[in-house]
C-alpha cells in the first residue's frame, strides 16, 4: 500500500520549490544561504513529522534557527578557548 500523506521531506522539498523566484534575485552567497536554511530543516525532519499538521514554513524557519544557534553557540566557545589561550590583552 502506499502513503496517504507525503512525507515532511517531501513537504520540504516542495516548500522549496516554491521559493525559486526568490533565489533567482540573491547574489550567489545569498542563494547558498537559503539552501543551507532548507537543509536544516531536512536535518530536523523527524522532529517536523510529530507535528500533526506542520506548517512546512514555520518548520523550515524553526530548524533553521536551531541549528544557526547551534553554529553561533560552537563559535562562542571556541572564540572563548582563542581568547583563553592568548591571555590578558
């Protein structure tokens, strides 16, 4: 048998597509930014799936942020271990 509903990949996947016109006006960096965005929020799939109707968008931006503060907490701490090693400016 096969699926009734579409899976949260999918539903990413076409949330994506949704959002090409807008990427087609970003600079290049801007362009590999917003696939980073909708890759963090294929990395969280599991957790959109126990939504029991997920707003695929709010979802997306969600994820996002998680794993942004993820990225900027690492970054705190080795800036930290940098500035712990120099010593006393």
């Amino acid at each position: 048998m096969g699926r009734t509903a579409r899976t949260f990949r999918n539903a990413v996947d076409i949330e994506e597509a949704k959002w090409k016109p807008f990427k087609r006006t970003l600079k290049p960096p801007q362009r590999e930014n917003l696939d980073r965005i909708f890759d963090y929020a294929r990395s969280c799939a599991d957790a959109g799936t126990m939504l029991a109707t997920p707003r695929v968008t709010e979802v997306v931006l969600i994820s996002s942020m998680i794993e942004m503060l993820q990225e900027m907490e690492t970054l705190r701490r080795k800036v930290s271990d940098l500035e712990d090693e120099k010593g006393p400016v």
